[in-house]
C-alpha cells in the first residue's frame, strides 16, 4: 500500500495521548474581523449567526430524533425508505439534486497532522477542524484569491487562524495558529482538492478510454440512474482521477458508514478516544435489517473496536446507531464531511428510521464524495496510518459479497463498503491489485436488483481495463 510523501511540520498530533491541542500556541491575536461560530461543531464555539448558517449536503445539522437504513439481513437492505417527492427533486427516481456547489477548483483543504483547514475561496469562507477543536464554516469577507492561491486571516474564540492555500490540489499549504501568550504554530501540508490533479497527466490520459467504457455501461441501465469514479492510487495512470456521473446524488445507505468511521478513527487519532473503550448497548439501541449485533443479549458493553468492526464488516445498523450516538449525533460526521467538502453527502438520519425517511430526512451522497473520502483515508490525509490500515482491513472482511467481489474473478484482493436500499444500490472501495490500487465508487438509484447488476457491470468494466496488457491505452 502506497503512503503518501508529504512533508509537514508540527508538534500537534501525537497519536495516542490525551492532550488537548492546548498547544497551539500564539504570540497576538491578529486583528481582524472576528466572524460568527459554528453550526455544526462537535466542540464548543460561538453560535452561528445569521450570516453564516450551513446548507443540506454542507455541513448542516437536521433533526436528530431517533433510530434508518439498510433492510434485512444478507442484502444491506430494503427497509423503510419512502418516495422522493418535493419540489426541486430530481425527476428521476430516487435521485436528490446536488446541492450548488463552486467549482472544484474553488474548493480546498490544507491536510495536516491532527485536522484539516477548509476553504471555499468562492465563497469566502474558512474551517479549522482538528483535535482541539472546530471554528465550524467562519465568513472571512476580507478572503485574497489571487494566483490561484486564498489568502487571509480569521480570528475566532481568541485564536487566529492566518492561512495561503492554494486552490490546486498536490500544492503545499501553510496555516498559522495563533494565540495570547504563546509562541504562533505553523502547520504545513497538502493540499486537497475534488478530484486531486493527476502527478502525470501523460500517464492519466491512459484511464481516460475506461470513461467511454463505463459511460456505455451507465447508458444501459435506462432503469437505474447511475454514476462511478474511479482513481488511479499506485501512480500507474498518474493517479488520474475520472467520472462519469460523479455527481449523481442517491440516497447513501449504508455507505455513509464510511463517514461514522473515519469520525470515529479521526478522534482515536487525536487521543480522545481508545478502541477498547466500552459502550452500553441497551435493548433500545436494537433494529433490524443487516448486522449481527442484534442477535445478541442485551444490556451489555460493548467495545468501539467490535463496533467499528461490525459496522463495516456486517453493515451492522445496531453499531451505526449506538455511534452516532456515542459520536455526538449528526453534526460532528457532517462537520467532518463540510471540512473535507464533499457537499453532496449528509448523515440527515439513523439506520431504520422509516418516520425520519417519511419526512424527508435522508441520507445522500455521490461517487465523486465517496472516491474523495476513500482518496484521502488511503494517502494519510484525514487518518494516521494506523487507522488507515484499520480501517481498510474492515473493508476487506465485509461479508456482503454479492456486488464487486462476485463481478471479479476469484481471489482478486478489494476492500470494499455496500449499500442496498429498495431504491439504491451502491459498492464502494478499494481494488488492491498490487501495482494497481484503485479507489472506487458504483452507485445507482432505482430498483435494488437490476441495480445490483448494474454494479457487477461497472465492475467488472473497470477490473478488465486494469488487467489488460496494455493497460487501456487503446480505447475500444
């Protein structure tokens, strides 16, 4: 597995002690406009103000009141999920129209140890999100975009954030910490963009053929609206990144697991938490669908480690609910989602929640978010190594089966997340065919069944262009 080569500086993040980040430090507090606080924090700030409130699929918090998702045991799925209806909706099934969003060019974060540093130059707004803390989505009208690069500084609760990052993913950032009394912190990283531009855009030209190839397969399903995304991770096609239908927006399912987790991992991360802690799972906490938890006897402790696991490894809904709960509700996942910018995905409800689904509080997400997250959990970019592993080691035990493994041959190595509803069915993951790593995303709206082949077919599609010996330079 490839481990990204960044160069960083910062004595943050330690990953196991429970330090609060006290020590970013600080000389003066930069004057400057000081901006309205977060709506979606999973720590304290300032209220958010009427000049800056999240939107749907941006970081907003809905209502959280009560155990949603996937059906029952052995397909992910089909539960409880009510019509699409509403005005504005997509005209096709199932499908929820992305919400506005800049370009991708507008749109990037300053990876770092411990935390990431958001920015919406088009927009003008900022997010510090990291192990001490969150600033939530901060207006900074006084924003400079020039050269490609967004400049400027914001001062909330005490602390100035003066920031350069440039919109160009593969860039270097810088981000400076600064409080009273204390010597400034300089954070230096990555910068991450959706997609991230290719290190070798000769290299990349070669994945551009399976584009037609999969656009084919998508045509097809005229029963099934669908979309997939597809990025070279071992630098074979110059970790090119392509879509078609990226931005197509269904209902998550399961697959919003993946965000619970990576929120999950982050804080063991950052120290505040520990996988062997205990978590009382009570008779309450029990729904259907897939999962084995709710087999078992209850009340009982249960630890985040076999939370974490089932949840994945069985798309356990159980373990879904109980952390959300134990995470905070809703708005810390969302506040992870708008810090990475991936604004087509929201966690709006719980797994089998069919009165939250009746109302219109859904979960959605796209290929291109799904890929976003997975690109950045694989180069080290939102989670330590450790929890990298930990985490892709999850994905490869899942044991619904029925969608990518069953398209490939026997025995190819991939690591993958589900998600089946009676109007969705989406597979997610990782290729890891040594030498040709791939991060991928097949999601569909529409009836679960042919949707199912439909993902067997992407599948599949974008398996045989990997092994061909050529490598897919001659398109079709």
């Amino acid at each position: 597995m490839r481990k990204s080569d960044k160069k960083r500086s910062s004595s943050l993040f330690a990953p196991r002690p429970h330090v609060p980040l006290r020590w970013l430090a600080a000389a003066v507090a930069l004057v400057v406009v000081a901006t309205t606080g977060p709506a979606t924090a999973d720590g304290p700030g300032p209220a958010a103000g009427p000049d800056h409130q999240t939107t749907p699929g941006y970081g907003a918090e809905p209502a959280d009141d009560g155990p949603a998702d996937d059906g029952p045991a052995g397909n992910d799925g089909p539960a409880d999920d009510g019509p699409v209806d509403g005005d504005g909706r997509s005209d096709e099934p199932g499908v929820e129209p992305a919400p506005e969003r800049a370009p991708t060019s507008e749109v990037s974060w300053l990876s770092f140890p411990g935390g990431v540093f958001a920015v919406d130059s088009l927009g003008h707004t900022v997010r510090y999100r990291a192990c001490d803390g969150d600033t939530g989505r901060v207006a900074d009208p006084g924003m400079r975009v020039a050269a490609g690069v967004a400049s400027g500084a914001v001062v909330v609760g005490g602390t100035a954030y003066r920031y350069r990052v440039p919109l160009v993913g593969r860039s270097e950032g810088t981000l400076e910490v600064i409080q009273r009394h204390r010597p400034p912190t300089t954070l230096t990283g990555v910068v991450v963009t959706s997609p991230q531009p290719p290190t070798d855009p000769a290299e990349g030209a070669r994945l551009f053929p399976l584009s037609g190839q999969l656009a084919r397969v998508v045509a097809d399903a005229t029963v099934n609206p669908s979309g997939a995304t597809v990025r070279d991770l071992s630098g074979r096609y110059g970790d090119q990144q392509i879509s078609v239908n990226g931005a197509l927006r269904p209902k998550a399912a399961s697959v919003i697991k993946l965000w619970i987790l990576v929120e999950l991992l982050r804080r063991v991360d950052c120290g505040q938490v520990s996988l062997d802690d205990g978590v009382l799972v009570t008779p309450a906490d029990v729904v259907g669908g897939t999962g084995q938890l709710q087999f078992e006897t209850f009340p009982q402790v249960v630890t985040l480690y076999r939370l974490a696991r089932y949840l994945i490894k069985y798309s356990d809904n159980v373990a879904a609910n109980v952390l959300i709960t134990y995470l905070g509700g809703f708005a810390p996942v969302n506040a992870l989602i708008d810090s990475m910018n991936q604004r087509s995905t929201i966690l709006a409800r719980r797994m089998l929640d069919s009165a939250a689904a009746q109302r219109g509080e859904e979960n959605y997400t796209s290929p291109d978010d799904v890929v976003s997250l997975l690109g950045a959990v694989w180069d080290g970019e939102i989670l330590t190594p450790d929890s990298r592993d930990l985490m892709i080691g999850f994905m490869r035990e899942q044991t619904l089966n029925t969608k990518i493994p069953a398209a490939l041959p026997p025995g190819v190595p991939v690591a993958h997340k589900t998600g089946d509803l009676p109007d969705a069915s989406h597979d997610v993951g990782y290729y890891l065919i040594p030498g040709t790593e791939t991060a991928v995303a097949f999601l569909t709206a529409g009836p679960m069944a042919t949707g199912d082949e439909t993902v067997r077919r992407m599948a599949r599609t974008v398996y045989d262009f990997l092994v061909t010996p050529t490598g897919g330079a001659v398109e079709e």
